[in-house]
C-alpha cells in the first residue's frame, strides 16, 4: 500500500505500527531503510487517529546494525540499496565505493553527506511529535541501536542484547544519544569497551522503561501503547516537546559523532577490518574482533 522494501506500516486503531522487515538479514540497516522510516513515521503525525507509534522489528530480533553484507564486505559497493536516481551524488553506490577504497583519498563530506542524512532518519522518531515505543527482543546492536534510543520509550526482552560493539572499530554511534539516556559516566563504560547491556541491565541502567520474559514481553509492551493511546493527542504532544527541551547541543555533537563514524572507518584499523570482511566475510571479521572480549556485560564482568 505504501510501497515500504525494509519495513511494514499498519494503523490499529489508535497505533500506528512500524515494523522493520529484513528478517533474512536481522533488519540490516540499508540506505533506504532510514528514508522510509522517516516517510512512516510523517504518516503516524499525520493521521489525526493515531495516538502512538509502536516500532518493532520481525525475525529473531529488533535489528543487528548496518547490513555490513553491503558496507564493509563489499567496500561500500551495496550500501546505497534502492538509491536509484542518485547518479553523481553522495548516495550512488559508484561515488561511496570509491570514496572508501584504500588506495584513493577518502573525502570526509562525501561519507558525511550519506551518513548525515541516515542519522535524519533516525531522528524522525526522536522529533515526531507523537511518542514512539520500540519493543526490543533478541538483539539491538550498532546501528539498531540508533533506532531504539531515537524512541521514547524502550520496552526490551530481559534476555536481549543492546549496545554498540562497533565502539572497537568501524563505528562511532552517529545519533549520539547514550549519554543523554544513561549519564556520560555509563556511556562511556559501554563506549570504552563495545560492551552489551542485557534487557535487565538495560532497565536498571535507566536506558529501558521495563524488562519481561519473551513470553510476555508482547502482553506489556500492548498494554504500555494502550495507556498512552488513551491520551489526548494533543496532550501527547505537548508532553513530549516539553520533556525533548532538555536536550541542548544535541545537533553540534550528532555532527562530530556522523563525522567522526566516517574517520573511524578510514583508520589503519578500519581499513584492516574492512580487508578482512572482504576476505573472511563480515560475520567472521565480527566474530574475530569481539572474541578477545569475550561475551561479558558491566555486570557480569569479574576481572
């Protein structure tokens, strides 16, 4: 109906219902998945009946980042997917394969230009003017995790993994939100170490508003979009613009954060792990860089 490739739209009753859907690839973030949940989201605010946007993700879990099938296996060569029309521009997948090939000069506002307008994406669901409450379950890694903090509310499976592993190489978080959810001190426990927080970790670290089994995880997740769905929407919004007021510089550090996701992939380090995704594919390029850390979380770690 909407013409959606990465994700569902679907209004019940007074939830509009976003769902990413690449269940094949863990909802592998593409080029065009940020522009269509930009396009989703604008038609939540628009339709006077939807109260709140419930985000979601199909398969084994909420999402697992970028599609680094597209980024760093293939050199940057997929991840313009569906950028059709983009000849010449910042988002046609001949200029960002070039710009990240190792033997030519990478021109930072080139990266900046693709990277920035993904992180607009992202921030449609912290600036819709209705709230969003994602549901986490299985895994929210890397670039997932752009999407969840970007929501309102966060209600995550007790089990599941959250936090931003690419902090070891390839990445630095482009929305820069952890420390406006947990606190500078906690973001850097997480940011020092490309740590994962479990779903319970998550709730006591203040990041996620409650925790449950995946056996109920759906039953509290529709029983929170029901309460708020029972509110006016014009009290809603007011709500939510009053309580995002406190997030000052915000902007100038998503800048420094886009920019600094592009250095962290033109490092000697970076371009190691991109040579060695191209050679092993980029699951064993992941598995060798997260092995030496094994699989602990702040609070399980022992020295």
């Amino acid at each position: 109906m909407n013409n959606f490739t990465t994700m569902t739209y679907e209004r019940t009753g007074r939830v509009a219902r976003i769902m990413l859907n690449r269940p094949d690839r863990g909802n592998g973030i593409t080029l065009a998945m940020p522009r269509e949940l930009a396009r989703a989201v604008e038609l939540a605010n628009l339709d006077p009946q939807a109260h709140v946007i419930a985000l979601s993700g199909n398969g084994k879990g909420f999402c697992g980042g970028y599609d680094l099938i597209a980024s760093a296996e293939q050199g940057m060569r997929g991840v313009a997917e569906h950028a059709q029309g983009f000849s010449d521009s910042p988002l046609d997948p001949a200029v960002q394969a070039k710009n990240h090939d190792p033997s030519r000069t990478w021109d930072p506002i080139i990266d900046f230009a693709m990277m920035s307008r993904n992180v607009r994406g992202f921030m449609s669901l912290f600036h819709s003017e209705k709230p969003v409450v994602c549901k986490v379950h299985g895994f929210c890694v890397a670039g997932g995790t752009d999407m969840a903090l970007c929501s309102d509310l966060l209600v995550i499976e007790d089990k599941a993994k959250i936090g931003y592993p690419p902090a070891r190489v390839w990445g630095t978080p482009t929305t820069a939100l952890w420390a406006y959810r947990i606190g500078a001190q906690r973001a850097k426990r997480l940011l020092f170490t490309g740590d994962c927080l479990s779903g319970l970790e998550a709730v006591e670290w203040g990041l996620a508003i409650e925790a449950a089994p995946i056996t109920q995880l759906d039953q509290r997740f529709e029983t929170l979009l029901g309460r708020i769905a029972q509110m006016p929407v014009n009290q809603l919004v007011m709500m939510k613009l009053l309580v995002n007021q406190s997030t000052p510089g915000l902007l100038a550090t998503q800048t420094l954060g886009t920019m600094f996701d592009g250095i962290s992939r033109h490092t000697t380090e970076g371009y190691a792990f991109q040579g060695r995704a191209q050679e092993v594919g980029f699951k064993q390029a992941v598995r060798e860089r997260d092995e030496p850390f094994g699989d602990f979380g702040p609070s399980t770690f022992k020295g």
